[in-house]
C-alpha cells in the first residue's frame, strides 16, 4: 500500500485533476447534444439534453476551479498577493496623500 506524498496532495495536484477531469466532461456534453438530435422528441431526447447541460455546467465548474486553484497555489509562493486597498498605505498616510 502507497503512502500519498505531499505534492499528492497540494493544490497544483487537485487542480491538475480537476482540469483533466472538465475538458471530457465537456467534450461528452457535446457528443450528448448530437446524440439528443438523433431522436425526433420524447424522454431520450430531453434525457440526452438534459445530460448535454449538466455535463457542460460539470466540465466548466471543473475546469474554473482547476484554474482557480492553480493561480492561488501561485500566489501562496509569493508573499505580497494577498494585496489589499485598506492596507495600501498602512505606514501611516490615510489622506490619500494629504496631510
């Protein structure tokens, strides 16, 4: 039995995952929309529909958070990313340049 290793389990490895995983559930949402045509109306036509855009939304979701955890692992590496404009000028001027 394999003990998972730390890059196993850091986000760059789930995002990698999550990227490969959207990219084919959106690829199949497309082979459901054609397949949804094949049948002139009825519970395989709306099923196969149905399918087309549950698997689409699946694969974007998949793919925005494959992509969104890959920028935050980045921004973990760099120490000033966490920027905010309320603590722009914390060494003192408030006024926005005026005293």
């Amino acid at each position: 039995m394999t003990t998972p290793t730390p890059e196993s389990r850091s986000p760059r490895a789930s995002a990698r995952f999550q990227l490969a995983a959207g990219v084919p559930a959106i690829l199949v949402g497309f082979a459901c929309y054609f397949l949804a045509d094949l049948f002139d109306g009825g519970f395989l036509r709306g099923l196969f529909q149905g399918a087309t855009i549950a698997l689409m939304v699946i694969g974007a979701y998949l793919i925005g958070a494959g992509l969104w955890h890959a920028r935050k692992g980045e921004q973990e590496l760099d120490d000033g990313a966490q920027w905010l404009p309320s603590r722009d000028n914390a060494g003192g001027d408030t006024a926005g340049g005026r005293q």
